[in-house]
C-alpha cells in the first residue's frame, strides 16, 4: 500500500509542476490554487508513504516520478525538445528507480 501512496505522491508532483507552468509565476489564481492544493497533497502522502518505506528509497522515487513525469508532459504538451541526451537522462532516472526498488 505504501508504494501505491507513493506513486500517487509522485503523481501529484507533476501536477504541481505543470500547474506551477500554468500559473505564469502564480500570477493565475487558478492554476496557482492547483499548484499549491497538490504540493501539499504530494508531501502528506509521501510523508505517509515514509512511515514504512525507507527514507532514501521513498523520497528519490517520489522526485524521479516527478522530474520524468513532468519532463514527458513538457515534451508532449508544451513542445518542449525531446533531444537524444534528454531522453538519455530521463532513461537514467527511471534506471535508478527501479534499481532502487528492487533495492528496499
């Protein structure tokens, strides 16, 4: 259960950082509403995911899912460049994710 809270924690990490996109340096009430409602939904529930998952583990999972997360939404709804060694890099992170939870 708790790497299902984390997941969804990371999850809302993207919606924090899309929503921060969005919110044009929170000068959009709604999109800035969005962006804080999830920062604090995503740090409880990795909060409450750490209560029996290890530090370490929880915490580089929870910001991989969030820095692939939103490098693919920047790809494929901001058009952002999706160059070779970026692609590269988000491999990487996902790499280690799993590394990681083949690890704990």
């Amino acid at each position: 259960m708790a790497w299902i809270v984390l997941i969804v924690a990371g999850v809302l990490e993207v919606v924090l950082a899309y929503s921060m996109k969005l919110s044009d340096g929170f000068s959009r009430i709604g999109y800035s509403c969005v962006a804080v409602a999830a920062m604090i939904s995503s740090i409880g529930l990795l909060s409450l995911s750490m209560k029996s998952l290890p530090l370490g583990t929880a915490y580089t999972v929870w910001t991989g899912i969030g820095a692939v997360g939103s490098f693919l939404l920047g790809v494929i709804l901001l058009g952002e460049p999706a160059s070779t060694l970026r692609v590269v890099a988000a491999v990487l992170i996902v790499s280690g994710l799993i590394v990681m939870k083949l690890s704990s």
